[in-house]
C-alpha cells in the first residue's frame, strides 16, 4: 500500500506562489500517474492536475493552465504542484492520489494522501 504525504500549504496573499510537494512510500509509486485534487469548504473534491509515470504527459484543469505546473522526481519518490500567481479562489486543500493512468477522473484514483491547506488571502 502506498502512504502519501502532502506538504507545502500555507497562506498567501494573492498573487503569491506555494509549492507543495507529495511524498510517496513506495517505489511502486514510480510506475503510478500521480493527480492533484482540491477541496473548498461546501464544494465538492476536484481535479487540478495529473502526470504520468515518466513525467512525460502532464493535464491540467482550466482553471489552473498556464498558472500552476506539475512535475516528479521518481528518484525522490515526490510529485510536486507549482502554484504561481494565486487566486483567493484557489483556496483550498490539495491532496495527491496515484492512479494507473493519469486522468481527470477522481474514482481512478486508489490511494490518497491526508491533505494540506493552501489558504490565499485577497
């Protein structure tokens, strides 16, 4: 079973950048597509992005293209979530989930992370 462990949240003023990182257990982690989601308060958990296992193939969701950018190191087993020029709106806590292959689709997703809390102030 692969244990994750997301890191990185803080708060922000808007315009800022974070970048978390998720930290894998396993080396199986190397040969799973690892996806980033978010959860606001009262909304439902949501796709951000998602990369494959060689890092190659990378999607985004359109709320986040051109500001945030997804990258891994298989060697240190850690997936990472660039965050540039945040918006109170992308208030909310991020969590990585690995997955067989890399989609938008939350249930492909098998094991996830406890989440962290990226908070950005207006």
């Amino acid at each position: 079973q692969v244990q994750l462990v997301e890191s990185g949240g803080g708060l922000v003023q808007a315009g800022d950048s974070l970048t978390l990182s998720c930290a894998a257990s396993e080396r199986t982690f190397t040969a799973s597509a690892v996806g980033w989601f978010r959860q606001a308060p009262g909304k439902e958990r949501e796709f951000v992005a998602a990369i494959n296992w060689s890092g190659i193939n990378t999607y985004y969701a359109d709320s986040v293209k051109g500001r945030f950018t997804i990258s891994r190191d298989n060697a240190k087993r850690t997936v990472w979530l660039q965050m540039n020029s945040l918006k109170p709106e992308d208030t909310a806590v991020y969590y990585c989930a690995t997955s067989r292959i890399a989609t938008m689709n939350i249930r492909a997703y098998n094991y996830w992370g406890q989440g962290t809390q990226a908070t950005v102030s207006s």
